[in-house]
C-alpha cells in the first residue's frame, strides 16, 4: 500500500452530480478537493430529467447556468388525461414565488453532469475514475482512507474532511453506521423511447386507462420522451419484449389521450421498487453525507438530485468557513439541522406524490372527472393547486426559519431570516440595477451584509468590514440622494430607482446579513441592532478574535 502525503482539506467520494456540485463549490470557497469515483468513467444512463427554479437560481450562483440551459427543454405545464378526454392542464404560477426562472427544465442526467465535470474542471478538480473507497478511519484531527485505484495499487489517503456522496449504496454512510430509515413502496418501469404523437413537449403528460397509469415526461431532444408505467412492470430484455413493450405503452397512450400514437422500441428500461428512506443523521465526526447517500426515494415529483445538488451547497460554504478559521466549528452542526427536516419533508411529498399518480381504486377514479370539471371551472381553485405545485416542486417556498442559523431580523422587511433574499423576477431583474447588482453580489463566494445607508458615518459597517474582512463583504446602497463621498461607507451597491430597497421593503438604516448560499440569516436597523454582534452570535470569527488557524476536530 502506498501512503499518500498530500493533505487535501476535502476527499468527496462520488462524481455524481452532489459530488460534483460540492466539489465545484468547495474549490470556489478556496478548499482543496480530490474527488473520487469507483466507476470506470461517467455514467451513460439518464435517470434524472427535471431541474427546478430553486436548482436553477443555483446554477445561477455557481455560474453554470447558461451552460445548463443551452442542453435542456423548458416545462410549463401539467396536463392530465383520463380515458381519452383531457381533464386539465395546470400552468406554473409562481406569482407568490418570484424568481428569475419561474419554470422547470428537462435536462438528461448525463448533460448535467458534463456540465458539472467541465466547471470543476475548470477549478482545477478532475474526477480520478476507477478509484474507489474501500474504508476510512477518523481520529478527530483528520480522516485516512483507504483506496484502491483503477491500476490495482491501494493507497492510504489523508485528508481533514470526508464527504460521502456515493449515492445509493453510499459506503461511507454504511462505515459511519448511519442507517436509512424508512421502507420500499411501489415498482414501476420506466423506459426512454421516441414517440410520434400529437403532444406538446412543453408539459409533462399524466393519463389514466383502464390498465393503470402512465406519464411523459419530454426529453431535450425532439421527439423522446421518458415513459413511467405505474402497473404493468413485467420486463425481461430481449429485442422482441422490447417492441411488446412499446406496443404496450402506445396502446395505453392512444386510451389515456385519445390521440393517434406510435412508440419505437426503448433505447433503456429499468425497473426499480421505490424506496422511501432517509438517514437520522447526516454528519459523524469529520465526514458527511450528501444526496443520494442520505435519501432514497420516488422519482415521482423529480426531486432527488435537486435536494442532493442544494445540499452539496448548503455544506460547502460552512466546511469552507470552519476549515480555514473564518468561522467556529458548530457551524457545521447547522448542516444536518437544517438538511434532515428537508429530506423528511421529501419523504413525505414524494409519497403523496406517488400515491396520486398512480390512482389506485375505482372510487378515486371515478371521482376524477367531476374534481377536474370542478378545477377547470373554478380559477381560484385552480390557481390554488397549481401554488401548491410549484411551492413544492420548486423548492423556492424552502425556508431555513426553524434551524439554528436563522438570527433575529426585522419584521418590517419582505424577507425573514431562513427566507432566500432575491426573490425577483425577470423583468424586476431587468428594470433594476440594484436587484442586477445584487444578483451578481451573490454570485461571489463569501456572506454579504447589504445596509441601506441612512446618510452620515455609519461606524457599525466600518467595524464589520475591518473586523471580518475576507468573511463579509459589506455592500452599502447609498441614501436617497447622497452624493460623492458622502454616499457611501464600504462597498457600493447603487439602487439608482430604489428597486431594490422597495422590493425588500428596506429602509435607511435597514441591513441584512446574507449567507454564502443566497439566505438570509439576520437583519435589522443600525440604531436597533449591531450587526457585528449578529456575525459573533452565527458563529462568524472576528479578525480581533484570538485566531488559532483551522478548526480542530468537529469540537
Ligand atoms: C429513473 C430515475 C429518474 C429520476 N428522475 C429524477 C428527476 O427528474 N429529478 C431529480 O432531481 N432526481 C431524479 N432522480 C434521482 C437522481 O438520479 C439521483 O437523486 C441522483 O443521481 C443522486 O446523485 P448522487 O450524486 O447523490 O448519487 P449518484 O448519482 O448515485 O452518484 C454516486 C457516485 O458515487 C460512486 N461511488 C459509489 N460508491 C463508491 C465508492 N465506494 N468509492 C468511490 N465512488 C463510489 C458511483 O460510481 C457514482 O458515480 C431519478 C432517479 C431515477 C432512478
């Protein structure tokens, strides 16, 4: 065996799409990262299509969105069929969720995680494939793991952090001897095929027949779509079960929609028990889990990869603070307090969401016609349904109020601490250069505190700019009709038409102490509240603070 000498600060085992992001956001923060994966090279198969609002506005961050949106489909609707009629079809309406990407897209797996690997390629970050895991050991000063590399060799590897984002059968989340609770529900198959039917590709399809349930969901590329069967799971490759197997689902199309359709034998199948499960605890010691590692469950609602990518997120920033001294090590017990409550809120909406679209039961069904001539009539009704649809789905509405990172803040503003700040639209975004400058403020790696300055010296932000220099960076929006050297203390971040300041209700004196990720975490108004003692109260390492270097252990 070969020992490595090299001290990385993080070893991320898995170049899925969470290990990935995570590495990608690791290396912005200023961490070293090798990252591992047991597998020959990447993944070939799609598995996850659709990516959310709240998913988008994170590429936004991590600056990979236009790469993103150049290999991917928009979706905007709903539209479900029963027995050759149309019931309804649901629009987005995101209207009490701004956001700059009010729709979802369909993009293959494997595009997202070229994109992913090219960004973290370009941080200096290449996927060593054929490397796998076998063990680790943490001492509490660092871990040691074990290695085996794709020329045969082993290798003893050191780093100050393990992060497990080995998916599914995650080995890291097995050695840490967390266990996945929860059980297996429903089979379903699923097959990607092309299609020649009259269906908009702008909307994912939910129909109902006689022989079960089926859905649609549009690939990027024209005329392939994902094909989900509810029932009939039966399936054994061999060329002639897979034209049977395309018969199967034009026939049950043609029922649920009514409309003419041919499907051209599947290009990949798979047929999987859903799992509903999800780990008590995401980190042990130095090591963490993320993604698929932490939770399984239904791809019903196209959610896992989402959560895993928002995780990888959520984590990076914190070990980044804590591992180079910016901030005290309970910072890191934030991740699983504010990450377990999501995933089993995810356990709980996947379930939901799986038990609708199946509709098993002739009373349900029956039921289903007059409900859906009841939403269609009724606007109200239905715009209500589809703001529960896109709360849910977009992951927008998630708000990290309840977990211990979530300070006090002023009530009078639109944002609560736990909230995401930039709740804008597109078109507010355009007609605003302070919501534009903000955006772009958020795209840099570090905490924010945005103050509306109220006129005069404002020694509160000097103090917190000198004493968490390199930590927070204060961006100061002159007063209302400043000028010169008057209208700022550091940082400005001009709102020339007030946008910004009306859109966040903030008033002279108002500021808000942002986190790395977009969330608010405190605010208040300079004469009521010190927002150098908010940063101390978060955990935030002041320079005058006796700075010993890098955290020790997870103490
Ligand atoms: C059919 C289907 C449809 C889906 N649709 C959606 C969707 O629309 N939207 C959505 O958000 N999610 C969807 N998902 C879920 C999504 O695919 C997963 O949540 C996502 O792949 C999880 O990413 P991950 O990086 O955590 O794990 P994975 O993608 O599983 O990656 C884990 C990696 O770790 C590596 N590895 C494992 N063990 C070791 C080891 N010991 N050493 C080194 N490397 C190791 C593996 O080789 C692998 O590359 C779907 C899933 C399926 C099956």
């Amino acid at each position: 065996m070969t020992h490595s000498t090299a001290i990385y600060d993080v070893l991320v085992v898995g170049a899925g799409p969470v290990g990935l992001t995570a590495a990608h956001e690791l290396t912005r923060y200023g961490l070293s990262v090798r990252l591992i994966d047991a597998a020959d090279g990447p993944a070939a198969t799609s598995r996850a299509l659709g990516i959310h609002a709240r998913t988008l506005e994170t590429y936004d961050q991590m600056g990979v969105l236009d790469d993103m949106l150049a290999a991917a489909r928009k979706v905007e609707h709903l539209t479900l069929f029963q027995k050759g009629t149309r019931l309804v079809q649901f629009d987005t309406d995101y209207r009490h969720l701004p956001t700059c990407h009010p729709y979802s897209v369909m993009i293959d797996q494997t595009q997202t995680e070229r994109v992913l690997r090219d960004a973290a390629a370009r941080q200096g970050v290449l996927v060593e494939w054929g490397t796998k895991l076998l063990d680790f050991t943490d001492d509490g000063t660092g871990i040691t793991a074990v290695l085996t590399r794709a020329d045969g060799g082993t290798e003893s590897f050191r780093a100050a952090w393990l992060l497990g984002a080995d998916g599914g059968h995650s080995t890291v989340r097995q050695r840490l001897g967390l266990r996945l609770h929860g059980d297996q529900t429903e089979t379903w198959l699923i097959a990607d095929a092309a299609v020649r039917c009259d269906l908009s590709p702008d909307s994912i399809y939910w129909m109902r027949t006689r022989e079960g349930a089926v859905m649609m969901v549009p690939f990027p590329e024209a005329g392939k779509w994902r094909l989900v069967d509810t029932r009939d799971v039966d399936y054994d490759r061999d060329a002639s079960r897979d034209e049977a197997l395309a018969a199967r689902f034009a026939r049950k199309i043609r029922a649920g929609t009514g409309k003419p359709v041919s499907v051209d034998a599947p290009s990949w199948v798979s047929v999987f028990t859903i799992q509903q499960r999800l780990v008590p605890a995401m980190r042990s010691g130095r090591c963490f889990v993320a993604g698929d590692a932490a939770h399984v469950h239904s791809p019903a609602s196209g959610q896992g990869l989402n959560t895993g990518i928002q995780e990888a997120c959520n984590l990076a920033w914190k070990l980044a603070n804590v591992q180079q001294g910016r901030a005290d090590a309970r910072l890191l017990d934030s991740y699983d307090a504010e990450r377990v409550p999501v995933g089993a809120e995810l356990l709980r909406s996947t379930r939901r969401t799986t038990a609708l679209v199946q509709v098993r039961g002739a009373a349900a069904a029956a039921g289903l016609r007059t409900l859906f001539t009841v939403v269609r009539n009724i606007k109200p009704l239905k715009s209500r349904i589809e703001r529960k649809i896109m709360g849910g789905t977009s992951a927008l509405g998630l708000s990290y109020a309840a977990g211990p990172l979530a300070a006090a803040s002023d009530p009078t503003l639109a944002v609560a601490a736990g909230e995401r700040v930039a709740r804008v639209t597109a078109a507010q975004r355009t007609a605003s250069a302070g919501w534009r400058a903000l955006l772009a403020e958020l795209r840099e790696p570090g905490w924010s505190l945005l103050a509306f300055a109220a006129g005069g010296d404002a020694p509160a932000l000097r103090r917190l700019a000198e004493e968490y220099a390199g930590t927070v960076r204060v961006r100061t929006v002159p007063a209302p009709g400043a000028r010169g050297e008057d209208a700022v203390v550091p940082g400005p971040l001009p709102d020339p038409g007030g946008l910004l300041a009306s859109g966040l209700a903030a008033r002279p004196g108002h500021w808000l102490l942002i986190r790395p990720d977009g969330y608010l975490a405190a605010s208040g108004r300079l004469d009521a509240a010190d927002p150098v003692a908010a940063s101390a109260s978060l955990g935030l390492r002041s320079r005058s603070r006796d700075l010993t270097g890098p955290q020790a252990a997870g103490s």
